[in-house]
C-alpha cells in the first residue's frame, strides 16, 4: 500500500502527463487543420494579393452602385399591431438576380478567358 507522499507524486505525474498529452493532441489538431487546408486549396488557382484587391474591390463597387433605395427590389408585407399602428411583418430582398449579375460583370471585367481545347464527341465511343 501507498502512503500518502508516494500518492501524491504519482497524482502529480499523471497530471503532468494528461498535460503533455493535451498539448500534443492540440499540436496535433492544428497540424491536421493546416494540412486539410492545403488539401482544399490543392487544385485553385493562385492569384497575388494584388489580383484578390483587384477582386475585393470590383465586388465593393459592384455592391455600391446597386440601387438598395428601389422599394421596387423589394417585397414588403404589412401588418397592423394591437394598437393600430402600421408594421412590416416581412421583408424579403427579391432582385438578387441584378445584385448578382452586376457583381460577376465587374469581376468578368478583370480577366481573360482561358481558351480551353473542345472535347472531340467523335472519340467519346
């Protein structure tokens, strides 16, 4: 039987070693997290970060010229509270459509198309 020093230091170590176990299983996951990165990005292209301020900054504009003041991009349902005032019940944004497409115009603006060889359908056989 143990005494009550000899428990002691024994807690202690495996409190050291939970310790070091925890500081390895974080090391661990960090390397994973960083290696499933890599794997995502395996296959992207790769642009400069002069290209993504390029990018960054065609979408801003595409945003800010886009007309959010136009009720007309809009569907509003009204509604009457208890004591008689007049609320919208729901909103929804409806034009997302234009929103979209001025986005991808600004940033189709910023690059060329690759020219990509036709697949032959005669030798699909």
């Amino acid at each position: 039987m143990m005494n009550k020093v000899d428990l002691e230091v024994k807690i202690e170590s495996l409190k050291n070693m939970i310790t070091e176990g925890q500081q390895q299983t974080s090391n661990y996951a960090g390397q994973l997290d960083k290696l499933n990165t890599e794997l995502a990005n395996i296959n992207k292209p790769v642009l400069t970060s002069s290209q993504f301020d390029d990018i960054t900054d065609a979408v801003e504009q595409a945003v800010n010229e886009y007309d959010f003041t136009d009720t007309n991009n809009f569907e509003i349902e009204y509604g009457i509270d208890y004591d008689g005032r007049v609320n919208c019940e729901s909103h929804e944004f409806r034009n997302h459509e234009d929103l979209q497409e001025m986005v991808c115009n600004k940033l189709y603006a910023l690059f060329a198309e690759a020219e990509c060889p036709e697949e032959d359908v005669t030798k699909a056989s």
